[in-house]
C-alpha cells in the first residue's frame, strides 16, 4: 500500500491540498506533513517519522507545550500488527507565544516514531489520528489522518538517524550529580522546587516539568543558580480541585539550555 495522508481539519485558516507523486503529503497553508516509512530494528521495533515543515514564523509544540501550546495527541486504536506507537521528541527549543512561555520547534520537525509490531514477521498497517497545535500570533489546532504500510523489509533514512541523535541527554550523560525534590502545601494547589547538581548548560536554562497525571497542570517553572546547584520552582494542581500527591518517581525534569537539553526522570538522583 503507498503512503496515504488525509487532512480532515485545520480551525480558523483557508487551506489548501495537495499532492506529490513521490510520496503522499498533505499540503497546508503553513504546514506540510509528510510520513517517512523508516525501518525493521534488530530488536523487531520498527522506526518511522512524521515529518513536519513549517512556515515561516510558525511553530509547533514538543509533548509538553508550555501554557501557550496545544498538546499533541496520537490515536492508533485502527491500526493493524500495532501493540504500541511511542513518539521519540528531538530536543525542543523555547519560545514565547503571547507573552507565555511555550516549548517545541520552528521550521521543520522530524519526529521519530518507534512502532512496535504484535507480530515482527509481518508489515504494520498504520492507521493514525493525529492532532496537534500551530501557532504564529495565534495558534491553532491541525487534526490528521494517516494511513501506511511499514514493511519489514524497510530502509535506512538519515532524515530519522538524525533527528534520534538529537534527542535530549540523559542525566548521567550530562554529568547530573543529584536531583532533590520537594512539595509544600499552597492555597489552590501544590507548591514543587527541585535542586538538581549539575554542570551549566550554554546560554539561560529553562526546567519543564511533567506528571504523570494528564489531569495535572503545571505552571511555568522559575529556574536559577546557587553555586552548582539548579533550583527550579513551580506550582502543582488537579483539573478537578482536589488535592494531589506527587509521585517523585514519576516526576519527568527537562533541562532546555541553548542547543542542549537534559532528560531527568524521577526525583531520587543518586
């Protein structure tokens, strides 16, 4: 089956379709969405990409958007030979949309998909919905259908090795000596800072943080130095109201420095 990619919408802009005889794309206004087949791993996962251009002065957002963002979200119940689709995000950039902090990537995205097959002998017959959020001076959501085959008998694509190069450091790659982390009770939620020993990152670092609870929001995080130590400060609270707990072993920390970024998951380090 050739590569298939069917815009279903796009609020508050005209669009446009299109198509190339090379591959199928769906060809927006400020977007161009492309699927990269990718490749059958040793281990039996397969590694595909969606491949994202944008306009410029557009942007698009990483898993965890910032308060200005629209999280992206991936539906592949259609799909067949699929057990599970995981997005592996590149390091993201920061940027501010309206005054607000925001996190993602301008100008083109590649972002690898890891497929893993129920049956590693056999082609995945990939159905996904996928929607994700646009922004310039206003942003906006763009939903898509995809639809392809990933054979067993795929290829390299250099377009994917580099964007799985580029994913951020793990924290002892990064040399972090230490993570603390600490809660204290507030009025409408939940008070966090985090002390994390590590080596300074070119240009100013910015601290996401993310729980492992969707219904959780997480305000824009402070971020200094004292000596060696990065502190990071945030406030913490349920959609619904209602305390929460914090699971320091499910807490995810990024680091974002100037081209460089650190994954730090869990508050236990050493």
């Amino acid at each position: 089956m050739g590569w298939m990619l069917y815009h279903t919408a796009l609020l508050a802009m005209g669009l446009t379709l299109g198509a190339s005889q090379v591959s199928a794309q769906v060809q927006l206004d400020v977007l161009t969405a492309e699927l990269l087949p990718g490749w059958r791993a040793a281990d039996g996962t397969h590694i595909a990409a969606l491949r994202l251009t944008l306009a410029p002065g557009w942007k698009t957002f990483w898993r965890a958007p910032g308060d200005a963002g629209i999280p992206p979200r991936f539906d592949t119940d259609r799909s067949d030979n699929l057990a599970e689709m995981t997005p592996v995000w590149p390091r993201p950039d920061v940027f501010d949309v309206s005054g607000m902090r925001s996190v993602g990537y301008t100008r083109e995205l590649v972002l690898p998909l890891r497929v893993t097959p129920e049956n590693t002998e056999n082609d995945i017959s990939l159905r996904a919905d996928i929607n994700l959020g646009v922004c310039s001076d206003i942003c906006v959501p763009a939903n898509f259908y995809v639809e392809g085959s990933l054979p067993v008998a795929g290829q390299s694509d250099a377009r994917i090795v580099a964007a799985l190069v580029d994913v951020p450091y793990s924290a002892e790659e990064a040399g972090v000596q230490s993570v603390a982390c600490y809660t204290a009770p507030l009025q409408y939620g939940t008070g966090f800072r985090a002390e994390i020993v590590m080596p300074q990152m070119p240009g100013r670092e910015q601290v996401v943080l993310e729980a492992s609870d969707p219904s959780v929001w997480v305000a824009e995080a402070r971020a200094w130095w004292e000596g060696e130590t990065l502190i990071a400060e945030t406030e913490i609270s349920h959609s619904e109201d209602r305390g929460y707990r914090v699971d320091m072993a499910d807490v995810r920390l990024t680091v974002i420095g100037r081209g460089q970024a650190v994954d730090i998951q869990g508050c236990a380090i050493p």
